[in-house]
C-alpha cells in the first residue's frame, strides 16, 4: 500500500509536468523563463518548494533531532533574512528583468542597465555551475536516503528515480514544468509534514508530554546552540545573525531568482510574496517541531543517522498509505528543488559560458540532459550528509552572486575586475571560514563571505591591487 500510494503521487507529478508541454511556445525565453507569465500564487508556491527542498525533510529535522530547541533560531534567522532580501533586492531584480530579454539570472546581473560583461558573466557562470552540480546530487541523495530509510532499497535506487522523474519532464517543459510540478508538490509536502506532527504529537501525549519528555533528554531544550564561541545570549545573537544572512542569501540561488524574473508584472511581487512567507513560515515550523519530536519518539542506538529521522518515524507512526504520504513529500521537495537546479545549470552551460550564446531549443534540452546525469554521478559518488552539502553550496552560491547583485542594488557600476574580485573574494573567504571550522563556533560562513566581497567588489572601483589600477 505504502509503494502503491508512492508511485500514485509520483505518477501525477510527471502528468503534471508533462501537460505542461501543451502549452509551450518552443522558444528559449519559454523554456527557461516560462515567457515571463508566471502567475503570482505559482510563482509563490513554486519557490517555496523549491527552496524547501529535501534540505527541509531530511536536512533540517535531522539538525533539529542532534541539536534541540536552539535550531529555532536558524529558523527565525534564515525566514528574517529572506524577507529582508525580498523588500530590498526582489524589487530591483523585477525592474531589471522587465527592461532586459536576458534568460538567465546569472546573465541579468552581468548585463544589468543594458551594459554586458561577457568576461564576467562566464566566470560567475562557471563558479556557480559548481555550486549548483553539488546542490543537485544532494537533493539526489536525500531522495535515496528516504527509500533506503522507509523500504531498505539500496541507496542508488533513489538518486535514480528522482533522475529519472527530473529528466523526463524537465527537458519537455522547461521552467514552467518545473514550476507546475512544484505547485503541487508544495501541496503534498505540507500534507505530509502535517499528518507526520500531528501523529507524533499524539504519540508524544500532545504539548505537555512531548515537553517533559524533551526536559529529560541532555541539551534538548537549551535555548542556545552548543559549542558557540561564545556562549550565552552573545553567541545566540550572532548564531542567529548569521543565519540571517543565510536566509539573505536567497538573492543568490539561481533556481529561486528566476522565478521572480519568470513573473508576469511588477504588481504580482506583493501577492507572490504573501504566498511564499506564509507556507515557508508554517512548513519550517511544522519540521522544526517533526525533529524534536523524533528525538524522543526514536531511541538512538549510539550510531544512528539523524537524517533518516524522518522516515524512521513515518514507519513507527503510520498505516502503510502515510508511509506512502510521506515518501511522497520527500520526494516532491526532491524533485520540486533538483528540476530547478538542472535548470539553471543547464542555462549557465548554454547561456553563461559560450563565447555566443546558443539558441536552439535542442541544446537547451541536451544540456539538461547532460546536467542531470552529471548530478546523478556525483550523488552515486558522494558521501556527505545532505544538510553539509546544501548549507555550503548555498553559502557558495551566495558569496559568488550576492556580493554582485548587492553592488548592483547600491547603484556600484560592476565591470569584470571589480566583479570578479568581489565574487572571487567573497567565495574565497566563505570556503576557507568553513575549513577552519568557524561555521559551527563563531558564525554562518554567507556572512564573512558577501560582506567580504561586497567590500572588496566596491573599493576595487578605485584602489590599485599590486600595480594594477582597477576603477570602473
């Protein structure tokens, strides 16, 4: 019962994607913008889901079950630092879309105002196909974990699927298959978050019995993070400081950005909004509270992966058709972020990186091929945890393009050196932050990153580097 009512929701995801195909135009601007008519509500629904991602199911109930009461504040953080990116930065991105044919959102920033930096443009599409190639195989690997942790199937199997499903109606429709899929995939993903809290809350014995049970677990209602630097409400304060800049670094994730580019009018941005921050609030509540209540609902046998928390509890709490319900979540946030990560690689290999930009629809749709036997690789090859792997590629992605997108809002003229300094150094300082360990102890590795190369990118339009002058 529990496949049969998986591969019903799979089955409906793909149709969904699929009848897409009914309306396509044929043309680039349809297949990776969706002919910038994408209403507000879809628009909201589908980033939504695509930044939930199998991060949220797998990712952040497992940090929650290891760390306790204190991951809250990565919540309030990283939903605080989103909003404040979209008053600020999505207005701008809107206005800069509307008066420019540019498909991709790598492309946008590099020809903002009409004024193209092909030099630059190829190294940031570059760098961020990196990012976005590890960010895809991890949505892989959390697809895989869920099967290996609900059905025992081997840990390929997963990965496999999802590739399959991605394939199979990314390169028919482009982003608007990518975006109808979503909308209900965000659908089945509250679904099932929902029923898993509300059924282990009643095995928990409601509010008051999953708290007293919660307060004999070591470290679990602790309102600060463990291990900070500096203890206390000083070292909350810049824990949650930096996942605010983890939630700012929305601005850039090339597989979210292009929704906003992809939005039919100026005046749908409000509405798209109040969508995407009322399921993003209430669906990163509802996993928050999932992974406290796995900590006490599951014993840990000492050597226990907290990412398979969630499928370990689905199997414990519900009739086999749950289990399904919950797969099928997980898999729709899988999906709902790995087709929009192909997508965007599949832009920066035709659109960023030639010397001349291609046009035919039949390249679009080889390189989306290409991209998604790529990530597939790499999830088969991997071996870290999925929640390590989307945290660093987020805060790679954010380092590289935030730090020009905000040079952009400030109204800095960005030419290729000063962009290139100021991507190459933000990224520099937000690898080596999270090699030395500082991520864990002192703060989220996006913030010393964007504000190092914003600094960098903005006094590099006058000051002399060596014995090169660079100015604008």
């Amino acid at each position: 019962m529990a496949i049969a009512t998986f591969i019903l929701f799979l089955a409906a995801f793909v149709g969904i994607g699929l009848a897409s195909v009914r309306v396509s135009r044929g043309t680039g601007a349809d297949y990776y913008l969706a002919s910038r008519s994408v209403s507000a509500p879809l628009a909201g629904l589908s980033a939504v889901a695509t930044n939930n991602s199998g991060y949220m199911f797998i990712g952040v109930i497992g940090y929650t079950y290891a760390t306790g009461l204190a991951s809250i504040w990565l919540m309030l953080g990283w939903i605080l630092g989103d909003y404040l990116a979209s008053r600020w930065i999505h207005p701008r991105l809107r206005r800069a879309a509307a008066a420019d044919a540019e498909l991709s959102f790598v492309g946008l920033i590099c020809d903002w105002n009409g004024a193209p930096q092909k030099g630059l443009r190829r190294v940031l599409g570059l760098i961020t196909l990196i990012f976005l190639l590890a960010y895809t195989g991890a949505q892989l690997v959390a697809g895989s974990k869920a099967l290996h942790g609900l059905f025992h199937w081997p840990q390929w199997c997963g990965a496999v699927l999802a590739a399959a499903l991605v394939l199979g109606y990314s390169s028919v429709g482009g982003l608007r298959a990518s975006i109808w899929t979503d909308a209900a995939q965000s659908v089945v993903m509250m679904v099932a978050m929902g029923v898993l809290l509300h059924s282990a809350l009643g095995a928990a014995g409601g509010l008051a019995g999953a708290w007293a049970a919660l307060a004999g677990v070591d470290h679990m209602l602790e309102w600060f993070p463990a291990g900070l630097a500096w203890p206390g409400p000083a070292g909350a304060g810049l824990f949650v400081l930096g996942w605010l800049f983890a939630g700012f670094s929305v601005i850039g994730q090339p597989h979210i950005m292009i929704r906003f580019m992809a939005l039919a009018g100026d005046d749908g941005l409000s509405r798209t909004r109040a969508w995407y921050y009322s399921w993003f609030t209430l669906f990163y509540a509802m996993a928050t509270g999932v992974g406290l209540l796995s900590r006490v609902l599951i014993s840990d046998p000492g050597d226990f992966d907290p990412e398979l928390a969630l499928p370990v509890l689905a199997q414990q709490l519900l009739p086999p058709a749950g289990v399904g319900l919950i797969l099928a979540g997980v898999f729709a946030a899988t999906l709902s972020t790995a087709d929009s990560l192909v997508l965007s690689c599949s832009s920066a290999l035709t659109r960023d990186l030639p010397a001349t930009a291609s046009e035919r629809l039949s390249r679009y749709k080889g390189a989306t091929a290409v991209v998604v036997l790529t990530a597939l690789g790499w999830a088969l090859l991997g071996r870290d945890g999925v929640f390590a792997i989307v945290i660093f590629s987020w805060s790679g992605l954010a380092s590289t393009l935030g730090p020009v997108l905000v040079l952009r809002a400030l109204g800095v003229d960005v030419k290729f050196r000063n962009g290139v300094i100021a991507a190459g150094a933000g990224v520099t300082v937000a690898i080596c932050w999270r090699l030395l360990g500082w991520h864990t102890t002192v703060v989220y590795e996006g913030m010393p990153g964007i504000l190092a190369g914003v600094v960098s990118g903005w006094l590099a339009r006058t000051r002399r580097f060596g014995n090169t002058r660079l100015s604008t």
